[in-house]
C-alpha cells in the first residue's frame, strides 16, 4: 500500500528527462505492463460471474450434465497459493530498484556539482583578450615543456594545425 503512495507522488515526466536512457525505458516498460493488468482486471471485475442453469435446463435435453455442471459450480473452491515467494521477489526487485535509483540520484547531483563549478570558472574567467602567455604557461606547465622538445629537435610546426587550420604558407 505504502508503495503505491509512492509511485502516485512520482513525477514520471521529471523522471524521464533526468534519469539514464535504459532507466527510463525499463520503467516505461514496467509502467505499460501494470496499465494493461489494471485494464484485463477492471475487464474480468466487470464480467457477470453467475450461470442460469434454469435456462440450460430448458435448453438441453441432457439434464444430467446441467446438473453436474450446477454442482461444479457450486462445490468449487478457488485454491489459495501462498503468494509469500513472488511478494519477497516483488520487494526485493523494489528495493534494488530504489538503491539505483538513488545511486543514479547521487551520480546525477555530483554531475552537476561539477557542471556548477565548470560554469563558475567560465564566467569568473578573465576575457581571452586580457591573457598573457605567462597566465597560459602558469594553467598548463607542460607547454613549455613541449617548445623546449619542438625548439631541441628543430621541429617549428604545430602537430595538427594544418589539418584545422589549412597551410597559410605563401613559398
């Protein structure tokens, strides 16, 4: 019961947008499933359960088979399974699905913890316009590394930039 208050104050279009594709999708899945069991149930809860055997009676010459059938009808007992293993699974597949979920809840929050400090340093950066080659060298100190090795074996071309940019060399 405590279940289904649950899923009734889930906002299934959030879930959708923030959760991963094969999350989603697997509860697409398990959603249609339980709308169709509801639909077949509400269909079989609708259907008539009782048989006229007096019209049956006036029908067939066989009495004795409508009598028999009135007495299967009558002395049949539904029988009742234990339904304790399929509610254990029922729970348990329940409780992974909570455990990821909240595992995907923490993943998504750490990405944008991370997102939230990739757009504080983009907007307290300074303007392009504004930086100098020694703020370049102090951010990635392995450039300079990399001109001394190009300068030591005479090499004077960037790796790839030609490709990108196209050959502005006019000899």
């Amino acid at each position: 019961m405590a279940s289904s208050v649950r899923a009734a104050a889930i906002n299934w279009s959030k879930l959708n947008v923030t959760l991963p594709q094969e999350t989603v999708a697997s509860l697409q899945a398990f959603r249609k499933r339980n709308d169709e069991v509801k639909r077949v149930l509400a269909e079989l809860k609708e259907q008539t359960t009782t048989v006229d055997f007096a019209h049956y009676r006036k029908v067939l010459k066989n009495q004795n088979i409508v009598d028999q059938a009135e007495k299967a009808v009558t002395n049949f007992k539904p029988v009742s399974y234990n339904l304790d293993a399929q509610l254990n699974v029922i729970n348990q597949f329940e409780s992974k699905a909570v455990a990821k979920a909240e595992k995907t809840v923490k993943q998504i929050e750490q990405e944008l913890k991370e997102l939230q400090a990739t757009l504080s340093n983009i907007q307290e950066s300074r303007p392009i316009e504004q930086l100098k080659v020694d703020d370049v060298i102090a951010a990635n100190p392995k450039i300079i590394k990399e001109v001394e090795e190009s300068i030591k074996k005479g090499d004077w071309s960037v790796p790839g930039y030609k490709e990108k940019f196209g050959d502005i060399s006019y000899f």
